[in-house]
C-alpha cells in the first residue's frame, strides 16, 4: 500500500478547486482501495504518542474567523479501533495510548480527504505527534509503521515543511519567499535521495525561518521513514508549490505513481478579516 505526505496549507483548500486539490484528488483515485487510513497530522501535537481508538471520531474545526461554510464541513468517516492495537504491536517496545475520546479528525486530515476520498467511507484513525520527542524519534517511529503498509492501510502525513505563519503575506497566494524556497527544495532533494538524512534538516541556514515550531515538519519525517524502510527510489513529487510567502504546499507520494494534476490556480484568497499572522489557523 502507498503512502503520503500532503502539504495542507490553508484550511480553505477543502472548500476550493486547484491545482493542489486536483493533486490530492488524483491521490485518491490512484491508490488501491485502503483497509484503513492512518494519518499523522500536524494539528494532534500534543505530550504523548496516541492513538485515536473510537468507532465514530467526530470532525474536528480546530480554527477560527473562516467563512461558515468551512464550519459546515463534516467528515463522518468511522474510526477503527483495533487498528490501534495493531500501531502499538507494530511500534513496540514504543509506548502508544489509545485515545478513546479525547480527538477526532482535525482540518490537517480532512481538508485533504475530502477530495481524496469524498465518500468518507474509508476507516481513519489519527496518530498523535509527541512534541516530547526529537526529530530522529519520528523519523524512526514512521520506518517502524512500514508493516502497515503491507496489511492495506495507506499511511499519509499532513503538515508543510516550510511553515512561519508570522511571516505570511496573505497577497502572495502562489509565491514563496528566498528562503522557503531554499529550505524547500533542499528538503526535496534529501527527500528524493536520502530520505534517511530528512532530521537533519535542523542544521540547514533557514531551519528557524522556515520551522519557527516543529508541528508542521514532524510529519514529513514520518514519510521519510517509510520511505528509508523501503526504496528512496519510490518517493515522487505530488505537486510542489508556495503559499503566502513562507509556507510550502509540496506534496510526495511513496510508492504510488498518479498522472499530473490538472487544476489550476494556486492557494485560495483569504476570507476578509483574518489576522495577518494567521493565528487563527
């Protein structure tokens, strides 16, 4: 079974059609229908590795100042609660918790699976990001979740590797400013061919610019463990891009080939009156 990381960007993407939703839609027609969805997104970081185990986790609109529209959105797909014993088996002697009421699914999984799998009727299940732990943690427990990958469950990681929300310029919707595209595209290139170094991205010159908080990098190390489990060779770009300045919309698919997205336009225009520094997302 494949497995990916998506860059989310804006939480309006779930409302919008463009050339990064038509990515994510051509995602989800391509791969095999999953037993079940596991998704590491930025939005669960929390102190602990945790695993939701409910059998109907609830739709999560962990945002604010958006258009009703966005608050509307339900994303009613059911939990599968053995899938958490099986992280734990899978990960051990790694502790995981299972989580039974606590989450859900947060707008980092289900702005993207409403396009790549509108029907909702596929399982999902969310594993937290314990902000307790070094990046090489992550790295290593995402090469550790490579079996699942075996018994039909498509792993996909939601976050942007470059992502300063102080530093955003909501009139450049498809721009990225010099250092994102730097961190970016030597994030690309460790991603495609040594997948196994993706940690040590902490020491590159616009690490603290373009990764002010690890939450949103976290999970492309997930991918870059998998992907260092099995063959770097098998790691694609999605689709690549920007989005106000100083966050970055690339996407990678770990063995899986999807034919070229064909939307246009880049990341959405935001709803008037949002604070500048995106602290509402």
């Amino acid at each position: 079974m494949p497995a990916a990381f998506i860059g989310h960007g804006n939480p309006m993407n779930a409302l919008e059609t463009n050339r990064f939703t038509a990515a994510w839609t051509a995602l989800g027609r391509s791969v095999p229908r999953p037993r079940a969805i596991l998704v590491v997104s930025a939005h669960w970081y929390i102190n602990a590795t945790a695993v939701t185990a409910m059998p109907r986790p609830r739709t999560i609109h962990d945002f604010y100042g958006f258009p009703p529209a966005l608050f509307d959105v339900e994303y009613p797909a059911p939990g599968l609660p053995d899938l958490a014993a099986e992280v734990s088996d899978v990960v051990h002697p790694t502790w995981v918790g299972a989580d039974v009421d606590s989450w859900g699914i947060d707008h980092g999984t289900w702005s993207v699976l409403v396009h790549a799998f509108p029907d909702a009727s596929i399982p999902v299940v969310q594993l937290s990001i314990n902000a307790d732990k070094p990046l090489d943690y992550h790295l290593e427990l995402g090469a550790e979740l490579a079996p699942l990958r075996e018994r039909g469950v498509l792993i996909v990681a939601s976050g942007n590797v470059v992502h300063n929300l102080r530093r955003m310029d909501w009139k450049l919707t498809d721009d990225g400013f010099d250092w994102a595209q730097r961190f970016d595209e030597d994030a690309k290139t460790r991603m495609l061919t040594d997948p196994t170094e993706f940690a040590t991205l902490d020491a590159h010159r616009d690490f603290g610019e373009a990764v002010p908080t690890p939450d949103h990098f976290i999970p492309a190390l997930y991918l870059a463990g998998l992907a260092g489990a099995a063959d770097a060779r098998d790691v694609d770009v999605l689709v690549d891009g920007y989005a106000y300045g100083s966050l970055s919309m690339t996407a990678y698919t770990l063995g899986l080939s999807c034919p070229p997205a064909t939307g246009e336009g880049g990341s959405p225009q935001p709803p008037a009156g949002l604070p500048p520094d995106g602290s509402n997302i």
